[in-house]
C-alpha cells in the first residue's frame, strides 16, 4: 500500500487530477456543456467510484487501510 508522494494528500489524486482538468478546461473555455459533464463526471467519481475502490482497498488491506482513510482525506485535500 502506497502512502507517500500525492497519495499522502488525497486516497485518490488520479480521480483528483481527472477532475480538475476538467474543471480547468470548463473555466478556460466557458462551455457550459464542458461544466455540466464535469459535474456529473465529479459526482459519479466521488460518490461510486471511490467509494467501490476504497471498499475494496479495506478488504484487501483490512486495519491498515482504515487507519489510512482517517489520516488521508478522500478527494479534497484539507489546508494544514
């Protein structure tokens, strides 16, 4: 299990930087098609996807991977 590099500032930042190019791609052109998609694509990573990747991660990596979820915010890194 990898907690180091990006993964020790969001579980999921492969998710994190698929949004956010397009977010950037919806705030660079102004398509507001662009801003729908990302919003439909945000919710259904967010609320599915990583939550059937971290389900599995806890049965694959048990005590460890909890321990993990509680220090490491999901998708959106805190401000320390």
């Amino acid at each position: 299990m990898i907690t180091s590099g990006p993964f020790s500032v969001v579980r999921h930042p492969s998710y994190w930087t698929h949004i956010s190019i397009l977010t950037g791609t919806f705030l660079i052109t102004g398509i507001i098609t662009v801003g729908i998609i990302t919003l439909i694509d945000l919710s259904i990573t967010y609320f599915v996807t990583t939550e059937l990747e971290d389900h599995e991660l806890t049965e694959r990596f048990g005590s460890q991977y909890r321990g993990y979820t509680e220090k490491v915010p999901k998708f959106f890194s805190k401000l320390r």
